[in-house]
C-alpha cells in the first residue's frame, strides 16, 4: 500500500532567529537571508519532490513567504491551516531565548509537565495534539500522494515526538531554517529524511548567523 507523505519544511530565517528571541505566534517577516532560503528551497524541491500534489502553510508571515516561492516552482496553490502555527507562549513571547531557558526554566518545565501553558500559552500537549492533528489531517487527504507543508520548528519537534515516539517531550532535533524533512504517515509515522539542508549556501548554514532560537 502507498502511504502519503509529508515533505516537511521549516520557514527561512528571521530577524528574530537570528537575535535569539521567540516570537511564536507572533507575526514576523522573513530577514534577506531568509528570502534567499526559500528560493533555494523551491528549487530544490522542484528538482527533488516534483510529484508533489499539494502545499499547504501556517498562515504566519514567515512561513507564508517562505511557501510562495515554493508554489511558484512547484505549480501549486498555497492552502493555509492556522494548525500549522508555532507554539504561542502567551505573555512570554518576545522574550530571549536565554531568559526563556535560564529565568524561566521553559524546557525544564515542559518536560516535567506536557500540560503546562508557558506564559498563559499553549501547552506542550496542546501544541503536539494540534499539528500533529492536522498533519494527520492533510496525509488523509492526499492518499498514497507527497504533499509539501510549511511551519515552525517549536511546533515540529512537539508534533515529531507525538507521532514518531507517541510522547511529545521526546524529541530533542530541531529543524534548522528552510531545512526538509520527510515523514511517511503511516499509522506509526516513519521519518524518511530529517533536517536535509544540502540545497543551503555555507552562508545560510553559518551557525554565528544562524538561528539562536526554534520559533
């Protein structure tokens, strides 16, 4: 039986990745190094996973420009799902990732508690349950067919451990910007590649310039 599968792709770089701040479901537009990720990643793609069917995108600014290029090399309409956004951690957003992991105990306490809401956020639970719902969602509605989705690393390592390891507070790979991963949706998903970033420049993989934090 031919199973569905997600190529999966994080948004590109932003201003704020590179500052080391989370800005969640704060709505953020990618830096210029960012743009030149997602150009590099459409074609890679189209070179790639040409047999893609659909596309679908958090609606998130971030991710939105990191998909448009991608439905231009690929000849495919964006459809938007708000379950595709990063994890939202209410009043902490904006916050350093440093504060968040020194003053706050972010990871710590997610870990303890998978129903702790961060900041009157979202908790781990909740963040897993909600894109690991809609990931399942859209593999159903493309059966045996690839589909590409664009969203947000915080997100991804939550859904990633809910579905791979039936534990979100499991999986501790986050994936760098405009990076691939592949996941057969199987009734046990099956990672097939994680983080595939040989279409970046050494420029966009530079870790001084990279991404300081996962939202």
């Amino acid at each position: 039986m031919a199973h569905t599968v997600l190529s999966i792709i994080r948004h590109g770089e932003t201003p704020a990745n590179v500052e080391g701040v989370w800005h969640g479901s704060t709505d953020t537009p990618l830096s210029d190094r960012g743009h030149g990720q997602a150009g590099r990643v459409a074609a890679h793609l189209a070179r790639t996973r040409a047999d893609a069917v659909a596309l679908y995108s958090s609606p998130l600014t971030r991710a939105r420009h990191t998909a448009e290029p991608i439905g231009l090399a690929l000849g495919l309409q964006i459809r938007f799902r708000d379950d595709l956004q990063e994890y939202h951690l209410g009043s902490w957003e904006g916050l350093s990732y440093h504060e968040l992991l020194t003053e706050h105990r972010l990871f710590e306490r997610m870990n303890t508690d998978p129903d702790w809401q961060p900041g009157g956020g979202e908790s781990p639970r909740q963040v897993a349950e909600r894109l690991g719902g809609a990931l399942r969602a859209i593999a159903e509605a493309h059966p045996g067919e690839r589909v590409i989705v664009v969203s947000h690393a915080g997100a991804l390592t939550l859904a990633f451990g809910l579905l791979v390891d039936d534990d979100p507070r499991s999986w501790r790979r986050a994936m760098d910007n405009a990076a691939v991963t592949d996941l057969r949706m199987t009734a046990t998903p099956e990672l097939l590649a994680f983080n595939e970033t040989v279409h970046l420049s050494p420029e966009d993989e530079d870790p001084a310039a990279r991404d300081k934090a996962p939202a």
